[in-house]
C-alpha cells in the first residue's frame, strides 16, 4: 500500500495537489458566502405595469384599467394599500389627478372568444406567491371627479326609465318601426344631455400624460421571523390624441343608444362600453 502511495504522489504533480486544494477552499469561501447572503438579504417585491391600458367611461365614472405584473423574490407578499396618480407632464401647471383603485381583478382567457375582465373585489389587498409571477387588473377613478359622472349616470337611468315605463303598453314593440322611431325621438334629446354632462366632466384631455402607481406591501425575511413594510412604484407615459374627446363622445352616444333600445326591447345582454386607447404608451424610470 505505501508502494502505491508513493507511485500515485509521483503521477500527480504537486503543483497540481497545491491546486487543488486552493480550490476546494475558494469553492467552500463563495458557498459560505452565498449562505450568508441568502440568510441576510431582504426579499423584494417587483411591480411592472404593462402597455395594456385604456380608458373607459362607466357609469361609476372616468376610469383607466391598469394591467400589473408582480413578482415576489425570495418570500411571498402582502399587498397592504395601492396609491395611484396621473400627471399631464406638457402642462405648465404639471396638473395632477389623484386616482382611487376602485375594482381589484384579472384577465382570464375565454376559449374562441379572447379574454374578459373579472374584477372580484373593491380592496387591493392580495398575497404574491413566493417566486411566482402574477397578473393583476385594476379599475382606477379620479378621486375628485367620479360621483360627478356617476351622478349624471343616475340622472339619465331616472329619466329613461320613466319614459319606458309609457312606452310599455306596446306589444311587441320591437317590431313596430314607426313606434320605435317615435321612442327614438323621445330619448334622443335625453341621451344627448346625458353625453354632454359625461364629457363635459372628463378631466382627460389631449397631451402627454405619466401614471405613477406605488404599491405598499407587507414582506418577511426569508430565513428570519421579521416581517418589514416596504413599498415599490412602477410609471407609465402615454399620449391622448388631439380627437379623443371628439372620439368618446360619438362612442357614448352610441353606447346610451344602444343600452336604451335594448331595455325597450327587453333584451339583457350588455351594450358596448365606450372605450379609448392611448397612443405611445411607454414604460418609464
């Protein structure tokens, strides 16, 4: 045995045995090391707003649908509180509209039919699995200026309803053009009241905008029984077209038309939502 010892260390050089050991002690270092790290690091919660925004007109008022990614490294994460705002940035005044997130839900996929929105809650409270990303759909109000709308919603459904409640003595009024054209002529006035006040209360406007949503979160060390408020902020920065009011206007009227037919009619199936989409929408610092 001491024979083949010897014969093994004279096949192997001793630079070689000198190398190999410096390794092994490099290779323990960066491993203790990365242990530590892992103990020691504090985990994180990322935010990303994507490019799918838009902006509709509800009867709950003027609201932007914000589409986030998250990603919690490390530990899952509890979101507490979500703050939103939006900035015309070529305005002199730098005028700012605080946002309130009114709807909490996702996209979900619909097989030959693309995707729909399923909003859930009115609280962005959420828990972000631990390395795993999620999507999340939120329906966002100007604080100031959405009961102004909502209020001119009430209004038109008030008006509407009375004068469906006459129309109701027609049998089968779908079929009959000329009383159909007369409920026409008779909502008309009231729809064209209706889009005005809506439009006249929208605070969007052309120009360059920037949406800025930070997330407060609730978060734990990974090894350590401590959990730490934090917060992170994702922006956006879009472009509203110099038509766009022209655009929204033409569309709610359309959309009251249509929801008004359809409940002379009796026939319960949604009506088109008035919807726009900026342009240039870019992620930004």
């Amino acid at each position: 045995m001491e024979e083949l010892a010897e014969t093994a260390t004279k096949q192997i050089p001793y630079g070689l045995v000198l190398l190999s050991v410096y390794l092994g002690f490099i290779v323990s270092f960066l491993v203790i090391i990365e242990i530590a790290l892992r103990f020691w690091r504090s985990p994180s919660l990322e935010l990303s707003i994507t490019r799918e925004l838009f902006l509709r007109i509800l009867a709950t008022g003027e609201s932007l649908y914000i589409n986030c990614i998250f990603v919690a490294y490390d530990c899952g994460a509890l979101i507490q509180k979500i703050t939103a705002s939006l900035e015309k940035t070529n305005d002199p005044a730098k005028k700012k509209f605080k946002l309130r997130v009114a709807q909490t839900g996702e996209k979900q996929r619909i097989e030959g039919k693309g995707f729909e929105w399923y909003f859930y809650s009115s609280s962005p409270k959420c828990y972000v699995p631990e390395n795993n990303m999620q999507r999340m759909v939120y329906v966002c109000e100007y604080e100031s200026y959405a009961d102004l709308t909502r209020q001119a919603f009430l209004e038109f459904s008030r008006e509407i309803e009375e004068i469906i409640k006459a129309y109701q003595v027609y049998p089968n009024i779908g079929d009959d053009k000329e009383i159909v054209m007369k409920f026409a002529a008779d909502t008309k006035p009231i729809i064209n009241k209706a889009t005005t006040k809506v439009i006249d209360n929208l605070q969007i406007e052309p120009g360059n905008y920037k949406l800025c949503i930070t997330i407060h979160y609730r978060q734990k060390y990974k090894f350590l029984p401590i959990s730490i408020n934090k917060s992170t902020t994702s922006n956006l920065t879009f472009v509203v077209e110099e038509n766009a009011r022209d655009y929204l206007r033409n569309t709610l009227e359309n959309t009251l038309n249509q929801s008004v037919y359809k409940l002379l009619i009796k026939d319960f199936t949604p009506a088109p939502v008035t919807q726009y989409t900026p342009i240039k929408i870019r992620e930004s610092e």
